[in-house]
C-alpha cells in the first residue's frame, strides 16, 4: 500500500469514528480550507495576469528616482 493509500485510509477511519456533529464541522473546515486554496489561486493570478500592465507603468524614466527609495 502506497503512502497515499495509507494516510487516506488513516483518515477515513478516522472521520467515520467521529460522532455526527463532528462531522458537520469537520466538513466546513474542508470547505473552509478548499476556498482558502482558490482564493490564493485567485490572488496568485490575477497578479501574474497584471504584471505586463504594471511593468509599463512602473518601468519608466520618470518614476526612475523612486526606485532608489
């Protein structure tokens, strides 16, 4: 068995041991952990789709000074 394969299976005998209740909450906090992942996911791409854009604004000899800052 794999080490994936382990770990998954720890896991699994894990939830279906926990009390229904625990679940509920066990399944936000995946929810809650998978938005976080898009979101950074998100941020992440939206910068390097900007980049270009601002290196226009930001790469020129008039603002040159403030890179010395």
């Amino acid at each position: 068995m794999s080490i994936a394969q382990n770990t998954e299976t720890k896991l699994m005998e894990k939830i279906r041991s926990l009390p229904p209740d625990k679940i509920t909450v066990l399944e936000d906090f995946i929810d809650f952990l998978l938005t976080r992942s898009e979101a950074r996911l998100l941020v992440y791409t939206a910068t390097k789709l900007s980049e270009a854009a601002f290196a226009k604004i930001w790469d020129n000899p008039e603002d040159a000074e403030y890179d010395e800052l």
